[in-house]
C-alpha cells in the first residue's frame, strides 16, 4: 500500500486508514509525543505531533520514498515532501 500523508494548515495527518499506526510513527519521533484525533461519527482516527513535538523526517522519507504527501494549499504544491513535512514539526 503506498502511504499517504494530509497536511493541514498546522500539521501533518497521519491517517490509519492509510497504514499508519503508532508504533510505526514512534520510530521516527526524535521529542515529544503524538496526539491521536478521532472526530465522532467518523472512522477517521489519525495521529499529529503534538506541540514541541518533532520527527526525523529524512528517515521517514527514506524509509518510505513512494510517501505521498498531500500539501494544504496551492502555495505548498511546488514545495518539496522534506520541506514540507519539516514545515509541520514543532
């Protein structure tokens, strides 16, 4: 399954119906902790690093180089995954 990322305005979405699941994720915490959203009435569970938070995302991408990462908005659509992964750690 190729693993996709959402990004918000404030952070990265790591979504469990996209394989995504905290053990996976805590191998590339480098501080802090993640915070698991869940919205009622949705089956949409997804993880964000919480504030001060951060993860070694050149690993993340190495480890998984056909991520996609989905960008905000159109400004972001130029934007490399790196720089915009970094641009949602703390």
């Amino acid at each position: 399954m190729n693993r996709i990322i959402t990004l918000s305005n404030l952070a990265a979405r790591y979504y469990k119906r996209y394989g995504w699941d905290l053990d996976t994720l805590n191998k590339y915490l480098t501080k802090g902790n993640w915070l698991v959203q869940n919205f009622l009435y949705h089956d949409d569970e997804y993880y964000i690093l919480e504030v001060g938070a951060r993860i070694d995302v050149k690993r993340l991408l190495d480890d998984y180089p056909d991520v996609n990462v989905i960008s905000y908005g159109e400004e972001e659509r130029k934007t490399s995954r790196e720089d915009l992964l970094e641009s949602r750690n703390w």
